[in-house]
C-alpha cells in the first residue's frame, strides 16, 4: 500500500519539549531507520491561541542533541514543504468543503453564549454529557436544523461559522494499534467535533488526517493521549481518503509518575526535584526556566537510551543500547501495552554507565564550558582530559567532572583540620618540611617516585606512612576525597605539590 515507510512526528510549539514527547520522537525515527524510511517533523500550530514564541526552535535544538535528525521538516525542507500547517491554511478548506458536500459536516453557525446555553440546559436535564452531538445537534443553529436558504442567508450574510463533523450514532470504528491491537469505538458517543474554526484554520483533527495523507505517512507513533481522538480520525480518513489509506497507528503507553498513578507531569519534576524537559525551557512571558536533562548533565547517548527502555526491551538483560543498536533491535512487537514508571535514579545509572562507555571525547567540550562557567579557565585542554580520565568512574553526571576535578585546577582553600588535628605534632611537621626537599630534588616525578620517596623518609624518620598519607591528601585537596595522594600530586605537578604542602603547613603551624 505504502511505498517507503514514512514517519511523522507532529508537536503543536506550545512550550517545553517533554521527555515522552522525545520517547515519541524516538520511536518513530527508530522505526523508520530500521525500515529505510523517511523521518518528518511538522509543526502543528493551528491553535494560534497556544503558540509560543520561539518553541519551535527549541523542539529542533533538542532534536538536534538527541541526535535525532528529520529527513524532512521547516528547517530540512522536502518536496512535501511547507511543513508547518500555518502556513498550509488553504489546503484544509477545500477537504472541509468536500465534507460538506458529502453531508459528512455541516455549517454551525451558534455563537459562544448559545453554546453556554446549551451546557447549562444540558446540565439542567442532568444530562451527563454536554458535548455538541447527535443528541442535540438538531436543536442547534446549524445547517442540518436550518433550511438550504437560511443557511445561504447566513453564509451571504458574512455570519461567521465553524464547520463540524457529522458523526453518525451506531457507525462502527475501528482500527488495529501496533501495540494494543484491535480497538473498537463507540461513536455515540463521540461529538461532532470542529474541523474548521471560525478564522478558516482547521483544528487540529482535520489538519493531521489531511497532512498525513498529502505527505503519504505509512505509521504513526504517538502519545496515547490521543487515543480519545482516533474514532474521528478514523471518521476523517473513511470519509475523504478511504480507510486504506490510512498510517498504521502506534499509541505509547504514558511515561508515569515515580509514585502514585498517572502521568508524569512537570509538576512531578519540580515536586520530586528532577527535569521532565529534554532542554532547559525558559518562559518566553515569564522568563521562567524550567530545567532539563541536557543542562543538568546528561549524555544525549544515555537520555536515549533511558527514554527506549521505558516502555520497550529486546527481550533480554541487556539495557545499555546505542542509538544504531537500537536501530537494528528495535521492534514494535516489544513495546509494552502498560505505562512505564519514571525512575530518576535509573536515569542516572545510565548517564554513569554512558560517561564510563564513551570516550572523553564525546563530551569534553561540555565539562570544558562547566568549567569555565565556575570560573576557570582551561589553559590546557591535554590537561583537563587527562583529568578527566582519572576521575570518569566517579562522574555521573557532566557538572560532577568539576566537583570531582576542581582539586586538580585550584589548591584547597580549606582543609579538614578535624581529622589532621589529632594527628598533627612536630615530628610530622619536620617529615613535611623535608618532604618539601626531597621532592626539590626529585628527578622523575610520576606517582610510583613520590611514593617511593615518600615511604622512604616515613621509614627513616619511624612514622606510620598511612598517617602521613592522610595528611598529604589533605594538603594537597582540603579533604579525604579524590584518587590517589599521590596521582594528584604527579597531575598537578612537583612546583604545585610543593606550593600546597608549604600552604599547609603554614596552616597547620
Ligand atoms: N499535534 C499533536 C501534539 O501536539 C500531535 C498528535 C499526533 O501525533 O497526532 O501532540
């Protein structure tokens, strides 16, 4: 039926980009890559009401950094342009029209106050749907109610009107769902739904089915939120393109709350104290930044890998994936049907485990601007990799390179005087004091020769090196923390380990 397989993901520029949002983007582009097919972002912004300035970009930057890179979009181009329905506004009206002529949608022409009216009488009677259906459409100020010359009187008149579907009461729906096979829809009560809005922009309902038919998309992966909205969609595709024509659709179990049920909402972020937004988002009204995975310190490779396992495996142990493994393994069979719990403690192990797999490379230049962001500067750039290497299995997230790597850029301006203290006295201060002279003379100076020269003098003079060995790392990093006493003292220097024992010592007394 289709001739490529072609996927769309289709996010209204409403604000922050969510992490399921990405987990839908995700499974597309895993899904058309596997099959050679073609990836497409669309920009749904009928809902002028909704649009937020500068959302777009930001959708595409965390594309970008996820790696996730459409094959046809506003910024991509493609012969299917233009790719964002503001500016496709014609084309809806005339499949809209086309309804109309089949009797499959009708002119309304009520006004918001006849609308409220008819809530409140609806709920007046008690009724436990206020929807705008078959129920009551026959009471309404429509063209089905009124005669052919009302109606024309209307439209000559310049009555502003919206067109709505016409949903017939007992017409069977359905369809199959790659995830949740064969679902059925009960179209009584389903509403005769706006298609276009009194500003000639089609809502959101006429605009995807149209787009996904001119822009030939073969499968469709999206958020089970909109499952609710299928049986018109469904309505849409039999009506105008025949059901035949229709993608396949995917619906991705919810990306749930930590605990309780539901779904995870930023609210759950700010609550709990982790980022829901791929990318820091900042308010464009407000200035309000609400914080994201890539500026807390994740790895694009790791906030991948967390959001395909959430809801899909391959069947095995295995849970570290790359964005090509999951390529070749990924296989809408295994997609779970339940929503998957978010794990924030999870989702770090995976950024542990991707810094540990990746080389330094992959992620220098970041550590490098958190760094300078601290306010220091990187004179050297084989240095900080160099520290890098020696502290990345400690690291779990990027701003942990320069808590755990400061030591190596700047001396301690502090020290831990609880635990040296009772340990101080003078015999140590004469071993330090020669230790400085030693080291003076040092000719190699890698950590096996600064222990060696250190043991020895510990052992000349009869103090226990362990003790003195405390001590040192405390003059060299202000606590007990940090690799070894003595690869700090080789990274940082002989001039610099000497500087900082002196510092010490002068602390000390
Ligand atoms: N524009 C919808 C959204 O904002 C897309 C839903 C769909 O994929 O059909 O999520």
């Amino acid at each position: 039926m289709f001739d490529k397989v072609r996927v769309r993901f289709a996010p209204s520029p409403t604000g922050g980009l969510h992490l399921g949002g990405v987990r839908t983007v995700l499974f597309n582009y895993l899904y058309a890559k596997k099959y050679n097919g073609d990836f497409i972002v669309r920009i749904e912004d009928t809902d002028q009401g909704r649009f937020v300035e500068g959302a777009e970009k930001y959708i595409f930057n965390c594309l970008d950094w996820c790696g996730l890179v459409p094959d046809e979009s506003i910024f991509h181009g493609g012969p299917y342009a233009p790719y964002r329905q503001s500016e496709r506004k014609a084309i809806y009206r005339q499949y809209a029209e086309q309804l109309l002529k089949k009797g499959n949608a009708y002119y309304a022409f009520d006004t918001t106050a006849e609308l409220e009216f008819m809530r409140e009488r609806l709920k007046s009677e008690g009724s436990n749907s206020l929807q705008y259906d078959h129920r009551i459409r026959m009471s309404m100020n429509n063209s089905l109610r009124l005669s052919a010359e009302e109606t024309k009187g209307l439209l000559d008149a310049g009555t502003p009107y919206v067109i709505r579907i016409k949903v017939n009461p007992g017409e069977p729906v359905s369809f199959t769902d790659m995830i949740r096979g064969d679902m059925e829809f009960d179209t009584n009560n389903v509403d005769d739904k706006v298609l276009l809005k009194a500003d000639g922009m089609p809502t959101y309902h006429l605009a995807v089915v149209v787009d996904d038919y001119l822009m030939k998309i073969s499968h469709a992966f999206r958020g089970e939120e909109w499952l609710p909205s299928a049986p018109v969609h469904i309505l849409l595709w039999k009506y105008l393109f025949g059901l035949d024509q229709m993608p396949q659709w995917a619906h991705l179990p919810l990306i749930l709350k930590p605990d309780g049920n539901g779904k995870l909402s930023k609210r759950d972020g700010d609550r709990l104290g982790f980022p829901v937004y791929a990318m820091d988002w900042t308010d464009p009204i407000t200035n309000d930044i609400t914080k994201g995975f890539k500026e807390l310190g994740f790895l694009p490779e790791a906030f991948i890998n967390l959001l395909a396992v959430l809801g899909w495996n391959d069947g095995t142990e295995q849970e570290i994936f790359s964005l090509e493994e999951l390529i070749d393994k990924f296989s809408i069979e295994r997609v779970h049907k339940g929503g998957a719990k978010f794990d924030f403690e999870k989702a770090k192990w995976f950024n542990h485990e991707w810094i540990k797999k990746l080389g330094i490379g992959h992620y220098e230049g970041r550590v490098k601007e958190i760094f300078e962001k601290n306010g220091i500067r990187i004179a050297d750039d084989q240095y900080l990799h160099k520290v890098m290497g020696l502290i990345k299995e400690r690291c779990v997230l990027l701003p942990d390179f320069y808590t755990q790597g400061v030591l190596f850029f700047e001396a301690p301006n502090a020290y831990d005087e609880v635990s040296v203290k009772p340990k101080w006295n003078d015999d140590k201060k004469s071993y330090f004091n020669d230790i400085i002279e030693l080291f003076e003379h040092l000719e190699a100076w890698d950590a096996v020769a600064i222990e060696e020269a250190f043991k020895l003098l510990a052992s000349q003079k009869n103090i226990k090196a362990g003790e003195l060995q405390m001590i040192f790392r405390v003059m060299l990093v202000g606590g007990k923390t940090g690799p070894a006493q003595f690869v700090i003292a080789e990274t940082i220097g002989k001039a610099e380990t000497i500087k900082r024992v002196r510092n010490a010592l002068e602390v000390f007394g």
